[in-house]
C-alpha cells in the first residue's frame, strides 16, 4: 500500500533499505574522489558547497586548484573575497562563493577555526542548509542523521511511493522525518558514510529523473514506486518554475592600447560583486551613455547563457573609448572599475561567458 503524506509510518520492507544501499554502496558507489576518505570538516564542506546543481566533473578542477590556494578554513577566512570569487569563476551560482567566505570567517571568529560537531550547529552557519549540514555531520562525526537534497528526495519519494506535495514545506518536513525513520538505531560511522555516500550515488545514477535503472537498483523489491510501475509520477511536485529570457547589451570600451574597461557588478541580483562590462537593457540605451554611434568599432556576435532559471542574451558592442569620452565625457567610465590589458589580468571574478570573450580578445 503506497505510503501516503498523509500516513507517515513505515512498512517493514523499507527498513531493509539501509543495509542494501550500504552494502551497494560499498560494492558499486563512487569511491577515490578527492573529498572522499576524509573525516576532516573544511574539506567536505567545501565539497558539499560546490557540487550544489554542479557535476562532479566540473567540481574536480576547482576543487583541487581552491585547496592549493585556501588549504584550510583560516586561509580562507583570512582572503580577500575577491580572490575566491576569483578561484570560483566559471562555477557558476555565486552567491555559493560569497556564503563560503562568510562562513569560513564565523568559523574562525565564532567556533575557534574548528566546525561545530552537529548538524543543528552547523546550520547556524552562512550557506549551510539543512541537508549540507546532515551530510558534513553524518560523513565527519557520525551522526545519525539522513540527508535529503533534490537527487535523495527522488530516490526516497519513489522508495516510498510518498505523494506529498513537496512544493510545500510540511510534506518536505514529512518526507525528512521518514528518511530519519529508515535509519538503524545505533548505525557505525562507516555506516552513515555507506549510507550517506550511497543515497547521492544512487540518486545521481540508477535512480535519475527519466529512466531509472529499477532491475539494477539496491531498493529493487522494496520500491514502491517501482512496485506500481510508477515511477515517473515521484517526486510530486505541483509548483513549476517558469524560465525567463533576458536581453543585456553589453558595452566593451576601447582604449587605444587595447585595454578593456570592466566594472562591478551590483551586490545584488545576477553575477552580484562580479566584474563585468557595462551593462544595458537596449543598444539604443547603452550607445547613448557612451558617445552613441560614432563610437561603435564592431559588433560582436551574440553570446548566450542559460542559468537556473532564465536565459541571458549577450549582445557585446565593441566601443572606442577616445570616442565615447569625447562625445559623453560624463558617462564614459563614471562607475567604480578597471582596466585590463592582458588575460593575466584576469585573475578576477568573472561571469564565465565574459570570460571566454575575454580570452578570445586580449592577448596573453
């Protein structure tokens, strides 16, 4: 019988679904990652930060190249943001970067350096949820406590046949109280890793959004969904995000010497406190704060770039800098910034499209 919202109690073959995934886990789950085998708190943290909607693949490099520069949380606290914004350019999600240096710095000022123990504490901190916190508690102290992000929640809605509404926060707290139920009572720290590990495993690659691998599945037997062959219709989810497009004009100005005017991004909204080139809604509202015209060198071809839930449409317009100053001599360059010349100047926060265009048009 499927277990709805509205009856949370657990049948007896769920139960069963700790040992299996664990023992999968062991035999089958991804093992050898950098952050893996480590008990220390800043790594896994860190880990847990950047693999927030970003593949392990893409992770890898950034992961080992923030460790060189920032190997421990007081290194990290101690750097200038705009040096991780920096080392987190082309990662994408900023707001993960500024949050990773906000808690760096409480760790420091308000735990000693050490992170706090539990998941209760740790979500006191800037950009840990409640799921980041289960799984830096569970992976370096042990604790009995199930995670529960966007991948686990499919898994265990389809174990379960949950047909909550997980838009809503109740049926959210109702699902996270039935994961802790799946829990043993006293499990071993290997146990919690196997378990936690084997949850992001299996959601990430049996257990995906549009053909799941059932036969080969640990929970094979015990799935409910997959009992009633369906599981296409978990988890329920009624609330859509609409996706959006926007168009931006971006101003690339000149100077003579090739150097390319960049400004800071506002401290909210999209690629917040990153540098970027002057930015407009229409090409008529961004020629005219910059000399109109007669200072346009070349159009540049449209670039485009899709976040979570919208897609940008970059249209760069190269200007000669004498001429916009000539012509708007209180527009041009009025905002905070700078230039930069070469791309060993770019060791900056940077929205990944700029800086492929950036690549592309300065010299090494």
């Amino acid at each position: 019988m499927p277990l709805a919202a509205s009856a949370p109690s657990l049948t007896a073959s769920p139960l069963l679904f700790f040992p299996r995934l664990v023992e999968w886990q062991r035999r089958h789950g991804r093992s050898g990652l950098p952050w893996q085998g480590t008990r220390d708190p800043y790594r896994v943290w860190l880990s847990e930060i950047m693999l927030q909607q970003t593949q392990v693949t893409t992770v890898l490099g950034y992961y080992s190249r923030f460790l060189e520069r920032f190997p421990d949380v007081r290194t990290l606290a101690a750097a200038p943001q705009e040096a991780v914004l920096a080392l987190w350019s082309g990662l994408g999600y900023y707001s993960r970067a500024r949050n990773l240096h906000r808690c760096a710095q409480a760790v420091v000022e308000q735990w000693g350096g050490a992170f706090p123990a539990s998941a209760e504490q740790l979500q006191t901190l800037p950009g840990i949820g409640r799921s980041t916190a289960a799984a830096i508690a569970a992976f370096c102290f042990g604790e009995r406590i199930s995670i529960l992000d966007g991948n686990v929640k499919r898994v265990l809605s389809r174990l379960l046949a949950f047909d909550g509404d997980l838009a809503t926060l109740a049926q959210e707290r109702r699902l996270w109280a039935l994961a802790q139920d799946l829990l043993p009572a006293a499990p071993s720290h290997d146990e919690m890793v196997a378990w936690t590990q084997g949850l992001m495993d299996l959601g990430s690659s049996l257990c995906s959004r549009s053909k799941p691998d059932c036969a080969a599945c640990p929970g094979t037997g015990l799935c409910l969904a997959s009992a009633q062959a369906r599981t296409g219709e978990f988890p329920v989810r009624t609330r859509k995000l609409k996706r959006s497009t926007v168009e931006w004009w971006w101003l690339l100005l000149r100077r003579p010497d090739g150097a390319v005017w960049l400004e800071r991004r506002p401290a909210e909204g999209i690629w917040a406190g990153l540098y970027s080139l002057p930015t407009y809604g229409s090409r008529a509202e961004g020629l005219a704060a910059f000399g109109g015209e007669p200072a346009l060198r070349q159009e540049h071809e449209t670039l485009r770039h899709t976040l979570t839930h919208r897609d940008l449409v970059l249209r760069p317009l190269e200007l000669d800098w004498s001429a916009a100053l000539q012509e708007a001599p209180g527009s041009a360059c009025a905002a905070p910034g700078l230039w930069v010349q070469h791309q060993s100047d770019l060791d900056l926060g940077l929205p990944a499209p700029l800086r492929s265009l950036l690549e592309r048009l300065l010299p090494a």
